[in-house]
C-alpha cells in the first residue's frame, strides 16, 4: 500500500458569500487562546467547504478529530479509466467518515469531483487488485463488492459486516473480473425502472449510507 504523494496546494473553494464566517471581531488581541485555531483564519476568516464545528480550525486539527472518530469501514475504487466519479466517491467517503480509500490501478484520479475533501481523507494507492487484496487480507477486511452482476445479494438482504472495504468499479463496465473474485460478498442495490445501473457515486452514497445506517452511532 502506497500513500498518495503530496500534490500542489490548491485553493479551497468558496461555497457562496453566505457560507462560512468572517475575521475574528476584535483583532488578535481578542482571539480565543484555542491550539486547534489557525491565526490565518481567525485574522482573514473561514469560507472552507467544512462544517461550522471546524470553523477556525487548521486543517491538521480537523484531521486528527476526524482520525479520533472515523468509522471501520473502508472504501476501494477500481481507476482503470480516470473515472470523473472517483472524486465524488472520496467526497462521500469523507462525509460517512469512513476510515480510507484505496485508488487500485492508475495512481492519478481525477479530484475534480471531491472539492478539496481529500485534504482530509486518508487515501492511499495500490497498483493492482492482487496487491489490494493482499492488503486487505492482511487487515483481516473482507471485501464487499458492489455490481449488478449475476449472484449478486441486493444491500437491504445482505448481512453487511461492520468491519470492511466497499468496493466500486467504473462508470459502464463496472468492476473488473479480478476484483468480483477477490470478493467476499458481491452486493447490489435494487432498482425499479428501466435503467440496468445508475451512476457509480451514486451507488457509493446509497451504500455507504446503508452502513450508516446500521452500525454508526446515534
């Protein structure tokens, strides 16, 4: 398992002039005496894509409460075509809190789509299926699969555990034969209408709520 490698900062981006807060009232000699506050903020304001708890907040601070309350389980995407939704999928991982996402082929991964939530994510790359799954074995997480493929177990019937790695594929062909195989369980949201799939970060935020759901603290 590899660590993303450090990329060039890019700006957080603005969500609307409503959004957020202004400079701290009163100058420095007024703000909060706080470890976790950063002095570039609190002097030019907080207009980042966070919660209002974490207003203020370096992101190194956010980082570590987030590390002190994320959940156990992971989630995996196959990057065999820079695939626009992976961004999206660290963006929802980010907001379940789950634990990491693991980038498994092509290290480059189109961030578009996260709006800078990676910055506070764990994720980390692997450069095949054979080598992620070795991790998770390692890790003892089994892998959960989600395609519409035949044998599939639909989400609300499946015995989902509380520990594991959901894993998505790419938008169209979906996973790869190597990854359905490295599977525990292969899991499939049921549909109604006349689509055969929807969007893949779309499938990712009906999962990961799904695990919400059932194990996440009230």
């Amino acid at each position: 398992m590899i660590a993303e490698s450090e990329t060039p900062p890019e700006p957080e981006p603005e969500t609307g002039a409503t959004v957020g807060v202004g400079s701290w009232p009163g100058g420095p000699d007024a703000w909060p005496q706080d470890p976790r506050l950063d002095p570039i903020l609190l002097a030019e304001g907080d207009r980042r894509n966070v919660v209002d708890r974490y207003r203020y907040w370096s992101m190194d601070a956010i980082i570590a409460d987030l590390d002190r309350r994320r959940h156990p389980f992971h989630v995996g995407i196959e990057n065999w075509q820079h695939d626009m939704n992976i961004g999206s999928i660290v963006r929802t991982a980010n907001a379940f809190l789950a634990d990491t996402v693991h980038i498994i082929g092509r290290r480059r991964w189109n961030r578009r789509g996260a709006m800078v939530t990676d910055r506070y994510q764990h994720v980390f790359h692997h450069e095949d299926v054979g080598s992620f799954a070795a991790w998770a074995a390692e890790h003892e997480l089994p892998i959960v699969a989600i395609d519409n493929v035949e044998g599939s177990v639909p989400l609300d019937r499946c015995d989902l555990p509380e520990r594991c790695v959901l894993l998505f594929g790419q938008e169209g062909p979906g996973l790869s034969p190597e990854a359905l195989a490295a599977a525990s369980v292969v899991v499939e949201i049921t549909q109604y209408g006349s689509t055969r799939s929807i969007n893949a970060s779309a499938a990712a935020a009906v999962v990961m709520y799904e695990w919400v759901r059932r194990f996440a603290p009230s």
